[in-house]
C-alpha cells in the first residue's frame, strides 16, 4: 500500500482522512482521492515561493505581540484544544449563535477545550463605530469571552488579523492545538477531540486542504501580494487546526508576508517553513452548509448552529 501515515497514532477513528506520502503522486494517480469536489489532490505540489514585491505596503512585516523569541514553556497540563473565532465587531448575532450551540459542549466544563472571540478595531471609516461599540463594551461586560486586536478590523486585514492570533496563542499557549474558525463555523467535538488525542507528532496542519488553489486577479478574492499561477497547499480558511509548535514556528519566521487571501497565506508560512506534505492532514468538512462526519460544518446561515446544537444533526 503506497499511502503510508506518518505515525500510526494519527488515525482518525470515523473519519475519511488521508495522510499524504512522500511517495503522493504515484499514489494519487491510482486512487484519484476526493477530497474536493474538484479532486484537487490530482495535481503536484506547486512552487513555494511567489510574492510579489510591486506593492510595499502589502509585503510589511507582521505586528508581532511577541518580540523575539517563544520563551514560554508549554503546560503538560493545557487543554487540548483552543478555539480561537474570528468576528467582526457588529457581528452580534452570530455570537449569540455560537454561545447558543457548540459553546455549550461538555469540553469546556471539563478543561479539554478553550474559546474566545476575536477581533479588531474600529474602523474610522465606519460611520456606525460608535453605536457598534458601545453595543460591544457592554457585550464584553456581559460575557468576557472577547479578545482584542492591534489590528484595524477590515476584510482586507483578515491576514494579519490570523496573524496576531497566531502571536497571542505563541505567547499564551493556551492549549496544545489552535483552531482557527470563523464564527459561522460549526466544530464536531465528538469527531475532532478524540482524534486530537491521538496525536503525538508536531508541525501538524488540519482541514479542508485546496492543492489546486488557483490564484485569482479579479472579484472578491483577487490576490494582490502573490505572483503564481497556483498557490501552495492551504487548508479552507473558515476552519483549520495547527498544533502549538508549528504556530511558534510561524510567529518566529523573519519577515512574515501577508497575502490578501488569508487561508492561502497561512499555507504560505507552512510552505515556507519546509513543513513535510504528510503533515498536511485533510478532513472532512462541508464548505457550504453541513454533513454528517464534518469536523467542520461552514458558511452557515444564522440560527443553522443553535438548530445544530438543539438537534444533534445537520439542519436545513
């Protein structure tokens, strides 16, 4: 059998997922995996390189919270998992949805799990910042679930939002592995703890992985920074997982680019990092909507995730 798990701790018990071989062409070749709708694993792996110096201002390095180097010692104690949602600041609704559901899970009560929403400033072109604020001091008042960012809170910001995630988590290792989800994201506990548990390797990446990503000029994701046709592997940016020391790694690279897609960013850094392509670990997830055996359900609509937690299943 050509396709090989790294380690054989990585099994996930019910669930579809590969662990991609050195040997993964000739392997793809004979087993055309589906772990897209396009089948994007049919391709090889692109260059690693491809950032294009025309536009300064999106090739800054990153607002670090850490200077220098990850001295903080991980706690042999820590959760397993923290959870770290992104959120726009007026996205008041969908808080609430994830409060109402998966916020709820066992795993937080019994220290396996940690979450808190994330999110940046105000934006001075907003003319409702001032409304949306004080909504939002009160909102943090009520549940102390939020983090605050040194970033301008803008769509085109989202890289270096993850970014300045990423450098919380490295200084305060809250917990083994980091998910990053968006808040209209539903994680399956019940199928992603136990396999986490499982896992004793580092420089581990999780998701919805895309290979065949092409680079796009025009439209919503237009790619400003990065001059290939193809990017590198990247995991679906509305939900992925990397364990602690990969995210380390990361916040400790010299020069960090920002790309203007996010998720195709992070799998830059891990490119970059020369991070072997059997700990790319795909899973399944549902881009649009729900299925069951998701480790991520996303892009759901408001009230999908309450109907999620109330139902134990998919709703429509």
């Amino acid at each position: 059998m050509l396709l090989r798990p790294f380690l054989s701790c990585l099994a996930f018990p019910g669930l579809a997922l590969w662990v991609i071989s050195k040997r993964r062409e000739s392997h793809l070749r004979a087993n055309k995996l589906p772990v897209t709708s396009e089948n994007p694993l049919s391709e090889p792996h692109q260059p690693r390189h491809g950032i294009s110096p025309s536009d300064p201002n999106e090739v800054e390095t990153s607002f670090r919270v850490l200077s220098g180097k990850i001295e903080k010692a991980p706690d042999v104690n820590q959760p397993l998992l923290f959870l770290a949602v992104v959120t726009a600041r007026s996205y008041t609704e969908r808080r609430k949805d994830v409060r109402s559901s998966w916020w709820q899970h066992p795993s937080f009560n019994d220290g396996s799990a940690k979450a808190s929403f994330f999110i940046g400033e105000a934006d001075p072109a907003d003319m409702s910042a001032d409304v949306v604020s004080t909504a939002l001091a009160m909102e943090k008042q009520a549940y102390n679930d939020i983090v605050d960012l040194p970033i301008k809170d803008t769509y085109d910001n989202l890289s270096r939002k993850t970014g300045a995630i990423f450098d919380w988590f490295a200084r305060e290792k809250p917990a083994r592995f980091l998910a990053k989800i968006d808040d209209d994201t539903f994680p399956h506990f019940n199928v992603l703890l136990p396999s986490l548990r499982t896992m004793k390797s580092e420089d581990v990446y999780m998701g919805l992985l895309f290979n065949k990503g092409e680079v796009q000029r025009t439209g919503k994701w237009a790619e400003k920074v990065y001059d290939r046709d193809m990017f590198p592997w990247y995991m679906n940016g509305a939900g992925y997982i990397l364990d602690s020391s990969l995210v380390s790694k990361i916040v400790e690279m010299q020069d960090r680019v920002f790309l203007t897609n996010e998720d195709a960013g992070v799998g830059l850094w891990v490119s970059l990092l020369g991070i072997p392509e059997d700990h790319y670990i795909p899973v399944e997830s549902t881009e649009y909507g729900c299925k069951r055996q998701d480790v991520f359900s996303q892009n759901l609509k408001i009230g999908a995730m309450h109907c999620m937690w109330q139902s134990s299943g998919c709703c429509a």
